[in-house]
C-alpha cells in the first residue's frame, strides 16, 4: 500500500514536470524534478514488477517533457491497474 502512495505521487511530480517544460517553466520543472526523484529513493524496488523496476532505473535527473509524461502515464497505469 505504501508503494502504491509513493508511486502515484511520483507520477504526478512527472507530470507536473512535463507541463513545466512544456510551459517553459525552467523552475516549475525543476523543482518537480526534484521532487520525483525524492519520491524514487522512497520506493521498495524490491516489491514491483520488473518492468516498473526498470522503468524507475531510466529516471534521472535529466528528462524531456515527452519522456516525462510517458514515464508519469506508466507509473499511474501500474497504480491503477497491477
């Protein structure tokens, strides 16, 4: 349960990052960045399925909005559906 909180909150820091940059809001994303990448160190790697522990390990600090959205509308399908 208590991944499934830290996942969808991560989803959303990406996808305030996707709009961020989009919008061309430099600080915005940034700081959502940040965020999302807090929220990963809190996820039990351990307990998720393989393809959503590689996913985590493709995030970094340096992202696009595109790949920032994708990465946001997985994570929210893993939440809603595993």
């Amino acid at each position: 349960m208590e991944n499934k909180i830290v996942l969808a909150s991560l989803a959303m820091d990406l996808k305030r990052v996707a709009l961020g940059l989009h919008r061309k809001s430099n600080s915005m994303a940034d700081r959502f960045l940040h965020e999302a990448m807090k929220r990963k160190e809190e996820v039990n790697i351990k307990k998720l399925f393989p393809y959503m522990q590689h996913i985590l390990m493709k995030l970094n600090g340096h992202i696009d909005a595109e790949d920032a959205l994708m990465y946001s509308t997985r994570i929210q399908n893993y939440v809603l559906y595993k």
